[in-house]
C-alpha cells in the first residue's frame, strides 16, 4: 500500500490508527506524510470524545435542543471526511478548525 492509503487509513476508527501507528515502522512507511495524518487523526480522536461528552452534558441540560444538537454530533465525522480527502491527496494539511491545534502537540509521533 502506498503512504496516503496508511494515511487514510489512520483516520478510519481508533483500530486503524493503531494499525497505521503500527505499520509506519516499516521502512516503506517511513513519512512525514504518514505520521502527520496519524496526529490529526489522534487529535481528532481526542476531539471527538470531548465533543461528545460536551453534547451529552447539553442535551440532557436542554433536552428540547436534541434535534439540533444531535446533528451538531455529525461534526467530527465531517472533519474526518476532510482529513481523509487531505491524506489521498498526499497534502499536509491541517483538519479544518481544529487541526492547527493538533500540529506538533504529539512528541512521540514526530519520530521518523
């Protein structure tokens, strides 16, 4: 498989970040482009547990907001539809909104 595959492949659930995060030791692997998606897509892990929890917290607060707060849950997956679209083209380009905040916050990922 190519890197922007991996790359891809790293957005799709926490098993395939594992997989990926596994996989890029492999000399083939080896990218910058590899382990800049799999940093997006940690922080956009971690940003969609928050936003959940966060939901959760509203909608039982303002139960009458459901409806549009429960759109407002489709958020992360339309960020990771933008980050897989950014991997298959082999750009290092950040998730929209968040993905800045994410750039070079995780040490252990910069390891080439």
């Amino acid at each position: 498989m190519k890197t922007n595959q991996w790359a891809m492949i790293s957005y799709i659930t926490i098993i395939g970040w594992i997989v990926t995060y596994v996989k890029r030791e492999e000399p083939q692997l080896k990218s910058t482009l590899v382990n800049y998606h799999l940093e997006q897509s940690l922080g956009l892990i971690i940003f969609s547990i928050v936003w959940s929890i966060a939901l959760g917290i509203v909608i039982s607060v303002m139960p009458l907001m459901k409806t549009v707060l429960s759109a407002a849950g489709l958020l992360p997956l339309i960020f990771m539809v933008f980050g897989i679209i950014n991997a298959n083209s082999g750009s290092q380009r950040p998730i929209p909104l968040i993905g800045r905040l994410f750039e070079n916050r995780f040490v252990f990922l910069q390891r080439n």
